[in-house]
C-alpha cells in the first residue's frame, strides 16, 4: 500500500515536472514573439508590421515602385508619352514622407486613377492590417533622419 502511493506520487511529481518545464520553454518562446513584436524604438510600428508589410510590398507595389520602393525610372517627375506620371519612389527621396499615414493610407485605398493617375486602388484587396503593415514598410525604407521630420510633422502617429 506504501509502496504503490509513493509510486503515485513519484509519478505526479514527474508529470507536473514535466508540465512545469513545458509551460516554461513555450512561455520563454512566447516572450520572442512579443519581443520581436514590440515598438520598434523610436517607430509607430512593430518589426513583425514591417516584416509583414515586406511581404504585401513585393506582392502589390514593387512591380511599379521597385523592389526597394526606389521607383523604376531617372525621373519620376517627369510624365510619359501619354501625360501620365511614373510611380515615384516610396523610399524617402521623393515626396512620400510629406504626407501623415492617414493620407498615404487614403492613396493605398483610392489609388489615383480617379485623380488621373494610373496607381490601382487597394480599398478592397488589402486588409487594414495589411495596409498598415505596407506603410510601416515604405516607412522602414526611409532613412532615419527623414522619419524624424516625418515624425515631428506627425507627432499624432504613435
Ligand atoms: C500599377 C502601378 C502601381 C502599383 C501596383 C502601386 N502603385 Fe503606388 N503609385 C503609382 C503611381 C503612378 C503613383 C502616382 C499617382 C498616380 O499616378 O496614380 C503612385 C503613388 C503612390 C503613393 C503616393 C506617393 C507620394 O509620394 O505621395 C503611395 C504612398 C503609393 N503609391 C503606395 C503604393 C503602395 C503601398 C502600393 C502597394 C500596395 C502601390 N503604391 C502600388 C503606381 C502604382
């Protein structure tokens, strides 16, 4: 009878052993993700946002706006043979930085067919979260000293 509840017992004891250093290895794993998904310092957004909007980036805009949002020709400002203007680069060295997320999210949802441009809506084809994500991407494209004019232009986005 002893032996058989000292048994029991050096079987619990195992087991919650067990549980204990399970829940602690994925709790450890748990704090990465949210680490990794903090503030970037400084940012409005979070590493995995821009890790994301990387992703969307390539999918929808590089094809016009380059893969590093670098714009594809000499001069953006410059229209073709049919008046219209070539995707300009998002990187910071055009005029994107000018702009709060509010508009530049507006753009991303309406496009500029309707203005006479040729950039395609993604209202509909994009979630927030997607278009949130591709922001926090074009925005990690800027250098640092741009995003801080951005920034104090923009001191609601946090
Ligand atoms: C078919 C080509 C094309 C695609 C695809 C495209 N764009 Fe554009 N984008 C343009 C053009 C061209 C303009 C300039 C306005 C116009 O002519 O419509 C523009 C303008 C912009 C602007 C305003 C730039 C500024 O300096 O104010 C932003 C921001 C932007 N695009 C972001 C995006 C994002 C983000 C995506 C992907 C979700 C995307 N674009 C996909 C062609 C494109």
């Amino acid at each position: 009878m002893f032996k058989k509840s000292k048994l029991i017992l050096v079987l619990f004891l195992a087991t919650s052993l067990l549980v204990a250093c399970g829940s602690k290895g994925e709790s450890a794993e748990n704090k990465g993700v949210e680490t990794s998904d903090k503030k970037i310092e400084g940012r409005w957004y979070t590493s995995g946002q821009s890790m994301r909007g990387k992703k969307v980036f390539e999918e929808n805009c590089a094809v016009c706006h380059g893969a590093k949002g670098q714009g594809l020709v000499a001069d953006w400002k410059k229209p073709d043979a049919a008046g219209k203007f070539p995707a300009p680069p998002l990187n910071g060295t055009a005029h994107t930085w000018h702009h709060s997320k509010d508009l530049l999210k507006r753009t991303v949802n309406e496009g500029g067919i309707a203005l006479g441009g040729t950039m395609p809506p993604f209202k509909d084809n994009l979630t927030d979260q997607e278009k949130e994500a591709v922001l926090a991407h074009v925005m990690s494209l800027w250098p640092e000293d741009i995003y801080k004019v951005w920034q104090k232009r923009n001191p609601a986005t946090k």
